[in-house]
C-alpha cells in the first residue's frame, strides 16, 4: 500500500516541478521567478524525503535539512538584492 | 495495528504530494503575483509537512530507529516559509514602479493606509532607514 502511495506522489511532485520549471521561465518579473525557485526547493525537499522512504534509509534526510537552510538563505538573498540593490550593507 | 498505521502513512503520503501539486498548480495559473503567493507558502508548505510526518511515523514502526531530522525540517519549513514570502511580498510593492508593463495588467492597486496620515509600514522603513 505504501508503495503505489510513494508512486502516486513522487508522479504529483514531479509535475510540480514542471509547473514550476513553467513559471521560472515565464516570469513575468523577477520577483516571480524568486518564488518558483523557493517553491522548487520545497518540491525538490519532497522528492528527497520520499525517495528515501522507498530506499528505506535515513541517509537523504541531511540533504532534505541542508537544502531547506540554502533555500531560505538564497530566497532571502534574492529578495533583499531587488529591494535594496545589495545584500550585506 | 501495523495494518492502521501503513494505512495512516500511505494517507499522509498521497496527501502530501496532493498539497504539493495543488501549491505549484495555484503558482502557475494565478493571474498576479500577489495571489500567486498564497498556493506555494500555504500549500505546498503543508504538503511537505505531510510528507515530513509520514517518514517520522514510517521508520520507527519499520524497525528503524527515530531521528529528529524530519521534526527540524519541518520547524525550519513552518518558520521560514512566512519570512520568505513577506520578503517576495515587498520586493514586489517596491518594484512596481520597475516592472511596468508586465504587471499593470493583472495588478491591483494596493489598499489605502489604516491612516490618512500615515504610510504602508513598508515604505516607512526606507525612509527611515535613510541617513539625515
């Protein structure tokens, strides 16, 4: 049961991404493109806690933390940079 | 028992990736950015959530041992996910003069100040923060 539950969702997560892929090349504007990558992220942090689910170890998971920490570093990097026209004053 | 929990976990686990992709469907179809924030800070957030929680409940009752990793992605996740949508959110306001065009079609005017005095927080803080 669990098996055909991780292939229903690892396929919803994948099509995720591609909308997300969709509106990081479409835009409009940057700030947009910011929000697909952060939602990318999020996505590719599902992807990662899932696989390991179906491989049965625990190893992914300092991936899914490292990947949650640089995501919200570089979401936040990027919008400071458009706001203020730098990131360290 | 093990029976009701496999069921409880392949729930969580189709739940999530169900938030997930309703989140990224919201991003990609909204008209303007604004609302398109509401689908991937709320949902997709939520659908990771889920996720996080059926692998802390699968691996214990799969013989191996319980790790904390899951329960601080999670925190990190329902911590950073507000910051960083309030920090798009202003990026947005402060660039509408920039972007013109591209988003005068779908964007609506930003509502008026709680006071006729004052100004949106936001704005004030710039000023603020300008040397005399």
């Amino acid at each position: 049961m669990i098996d055909v539950a991780l292939t229903i969702a690892l396929t919803c997560i994948a099509l995720a991404v591609v909308l997300n892929l969709y509106r990081l090349l479409r835009g409009p504007t940057a700030p947009d493109r910011i929000l697909a990558l952060d939602t990318m992220v999020i996505n590719a942090i599902a992807l990662i806690i899932l696989f390991g689910i179906r491989e049965g170890t625990t190893v992914y998971f300092e991936a899914a933390l490292l990947l949650a920490m640089v995501g919200f570093v570089g979401t936040v990097a990027y919008a400071k940079f458009l706001l203020r026209g730098d990131i360290v004053e | 028992m093990a029976a009701i929990l496999d069921f409880v976990i392949a729930f969580l686990i189709v739940l999530g990736g169900a938030f997930a992709l309703i989140g990224s469907w919201g991003l990609a179809r909204l008209p303007a950015l604004m609302s398109r924030l509401h689908g991937p800070t709320k949902a997709t957030t939520l659908g990771v959530g889920g996720c996080l929680i059926a692998s802390m409940l699968y691996f214990p009752s799969h013989g191996m041992s319980w790790s904390a990793h899951e329960l601080l992605i999670t925190l990190f996740l329902f911590i950073t996910a507000p910051i960083s949508a309030n920090m798009i959110a202003k990026a947005c306001i402060h660039g509408r003069h920039v972007y013109g065009d591209a988003v005068a079609k779908y964007e609506v005017p930003l509502p008026r100040p709680p006071h006729p005095d004052a100004e949106w927080a936001t704005f004030g803080s710039t000023e603020a923060a300008k040397p005399e």
